[in-house]
C-alpha cells in the first residue's frame, strides 16, 4: 500500500490523538511512536505536526497539559482526556463507523 494522504492523516488526527489518550495520559512522543507502532509505520507523524493539533484540542476543552517532572528524565507535557473529549471521541467514533459502513457498500454491493 502507498503511503496514506495527507488529507486522511489531517482528518483522522484528532479521533486518533483522542483514542491514544483514552487509555491513560501520553505525552508527544509517545503519542507519535504508538500512531506508529498501531498503524504498522504507515502513519508516521513527527512531533512537530501534532502540537498543533495537540493545542487544538487543549483549547476546545477536550484535554488537557500538564507537566511531569521526573528525577532521572527532562520534564514532560503530558495530555489527559478530559469529558470534553470523551463525548467528541464517541461522535468521531460514530462518524468514521458510518463513513466505514458507507464505503463497505459501495465496494462490496450486495
């Protein structure tokens, strides 16, 4: 398979980073190595492309940062999930099940 278009990646960026952060705070890096790891490398974000999307989200409400400071590690921004975002991951999650339900139709017609 080719490599996933920009467009997709930019549409799918959001529910992505939400459905990341749902199970348990992340911070940038690790957020871009798990989009990796569950995409089998075929997205391969760096980190300078998700802040801006990471921003997005703090200032709808839909997570939010705070720093982590660890004796043996630099400190950290990390995310958290906050209900905001709960509810707008259920509506991406409704959203691209449809889109999937549409597309399986249309390629596979009964």
């Amino acid at each position: 398979m080719k490599s996933i278009s920009k467009e997709l990646i930019g549409a799918s960026a959001a529910p992505l980073i939400l459905s990341i952060l749902r199970s348990g705070d992340s911070y940038g890096y690790e957020i871009v190595q798990r989009v990796k790891e569950q995409t089998g490398g075929k997205v391969s974000w760096n980190e300078a492309s998700i802040y801006p999307v990471l921003k997005k989200l703090e200032n709808s409400g839909m997570i939010k940062s705070y720093w982590k400071v660890n004796d043996t590690e630099r400190p950290r921004k990390y995310y958290t999930l906050l209900t905001d975002g709960k509810i707008q991951l259920e509506h991406n999650k409704q959203e691209w099940e449809l889109i999937h339900s549409v597309f399986q139709n249309l390629w596979n017609p009964a």
